[in-house]
C-alpha cells in the first residue's frame, strides 16, 4: 500500500504503539478459510477501542471493514487494501427482568446462548449451531427456521432485541430501538448506512431449562442434516437470499448443479445454496461457482439469484 509507513504510524498515534497489525491473513479468520491479507489490522477488545479505531480509519480517510467471526463473507484472494477491525467487543451483563447486554464482539454461540440459557432465559437459543457474533447478528437480522410442526415458523433476532449502543456514521455514539434497525430478511438499516454495533441489550422469556435444551437439540439436529459441518466443509453458509416459496437452493438443484465444483470449491451435496471449501479452495473458485449458479438459474428459470454473502476486498 501507497505511504502504508504514514498511515501506520498514524493509526498507532490514536489507537497505540504495536496494537496495528500488518499484512495479516484473513482467511482463519473467515468460516470459509479463504482470503488474502489486510494491509493493517486492529483487534478491538472494548467499546471505546471499537469506536476508536472506526473513527482513526475516518479521520485519516483509508478504506476500512469491521469484522467479526467471518461468517457470510467472502475475502478476495489479494486481499483488503485497507484496515480490517476486528470486533472482539467481550461482556454479557444480566441486568435483571430477563434483559442481558452483550458486547458486539461476543459469540451468539455458543457463548451468549449458553450464558441466557443456563439462566433459564429464552429467544437466543433458536440460534444455536449458527456462526455470528451479537454486531453481525443485528447486521444480518439473524434467523432460523425452527422445525418442529407445533412451532415451525422463521425466528428472527429482532424478536428479541430490547436495544442498542452504536457509534453512528456521522460519529455519534448513541443508544437506538428495535425499531432504528428497519429489519427485513437477511436485511437491516446497517446494510445501508456505516452505522458500528458496540454493544446490544436484548430481552429474554423466563423458561424451563430443560425445554430450552430440547428445543436446541431439535434445531442441531436440523442443521446437522442440511449444513455442513464447518470444520470438515468451511463455508459461508447460504449464498443466495431468499425467493420466497420457491427457494434459491431448489432452483439450483433443479439446473443439475448439485455438487458441482471448481477447483478446490464445491456446491454442497445437501444443500445447493451452500458452496463449500473442500481444502485449498481460492476466492476465485468460489466466485467461479456463484456466477455459474446465477447465469445457470437465470437462463433456465427466469429468476435472479442475489448474494446475501458480502464480498470482501479486491475482486
């Protein structure tokens, strides 16, 4: 990167010596393994480092990417010219009534679902088994589709979020509702606007333990025949966003792309929405396998499949 020695010692001015990182490797960072370096890194542990560190990489006008556990992201093989933050926002705080606060850099799972539920608290726990930090979460509306017949509908995050603290895109640090976020489906006002979760409160059902377990070993095992498993199969999870009544995994399979692969990626066997790292797999690979999936459905179906995953990076 162009004067990557100025902008360093810029960043470490605000943020503190050794705390930026160089020419780090993104792909153990990502649940599909893949991705090439950031020019800089920063690991925010607390919110203030957090907001410190967004504000260091506007203040000096470089391009910047707020990380969390690297799920429904794809990193290009040359990388991120830029700064990559990577939230590590730790905490959960039982504030009593069944609310809790977690910091934007905490696990959904397990860590967050096992610190509500080992309280007898319920909302979180539908979510088990799915990769997300609480920020990401409330980036993507986190969902799942709970199977059992009794209760099968689609729960998203938002049901039980109470509030927010963020730092704002025009730098203002403040506290938002439900209601600031404009869910949808895989959808929120973060997708629109450079907005930065620090922290979220959410409030939870008082339930029976056991019940709360139950109900996450039916979802377990419902993911586990549908999803890959990550540490055999890194992936992303679905690619495509939702068609409603239709399903972008089904018109796949319908064009005869089940399992097909490109280089050291593959369309998964169980669930043709899902491409797959089979070892060794590049960006490129993956990207060769998104585009014959959208080109295939579109000519033979009609329809146009659009990636809810984000691509990261120099494609």
């Amino acid at each position: 990167m162009t004067h990557a020695p100025e902008i360093l010692a810029r960043l470490e001015e605000t943020l503190g010596t050794g705390r930026v990182e160089r020419d780090v490797p993104l792909a153990r960072m990502t649940t599909f393994r893949i991705g090439g370096p950031a020019d800089f890194l920063v690991r925010a542990r607390t919110a203030d480092e957090l907001a410190s560190a967004v504000t260091a990489a506007r203040d000096i006008g470089i391009d910047w990417f707020l990380l969390g556990h690297g799920a429904n992201v794809l990193v290009a093989d040359r990388g991120f010219r830029g700064l990559v933050i990577r939230s590590e926002v730790a905490g959960i705080e039982a504030l009593g009534d069944g609310r809790v606060r977690a910091g934007a850099g905490v696990e959904v799972f397990p860590d967050l679902i096992e610190a509500t539920v080992s309280r007898g608290l319920g909302g979180l726990h539908h979510f088990v088994g799915i990769p997300s930090t609480v920020g990401g979460a409330l980036w993507q509306n986190l969902h799942f589709l709970s199977p059992a017949p009794e209760r099968e509908r689609t729960v998203f995050i938002e049901e039980s979020l109470e509030s927010a603290d963020l730092l704002t895109e025009e730098g203002v640090r403040r506290t938002v509702d439900t209601a600031y976020f404009e869910f949808g489906y895989d959808q929120s006002v973060l997708h629109h606007r450079r907005d930065v979760v620090l922290s979220a409160t959410f409030r939870l059902q008082t339930e029976a333990v056991e019940d709360l377990r139950r109900v996450m070993r039916e979802n377990l095992a419902w993911r586990a025949e549908r999803h890959p498993d990550l540490w055999l199969y890194p992936s992303a999870g679905s690619i495509f966003q939702k068609i409603e009544g239709i399903g972008a995994g089904r018109l796949i399979d319908e064009c005869g792309l089940k399992g097909r692969v490109s280089g050291g990626a593959a369309i998964f066997h169980r669930h043709a929405n899902i491409v797959v790292n089979l070892g060794g797999a590049t960006a490129s690979d993956v990207r060769a396998l998104i585009d014959l999936a959208r080109e295939t459905v579109l000519r033979e179906t009609g329809y146009d499949l659009v990636p809810e995953i984000t691509f990261v990076g120099d494609f």
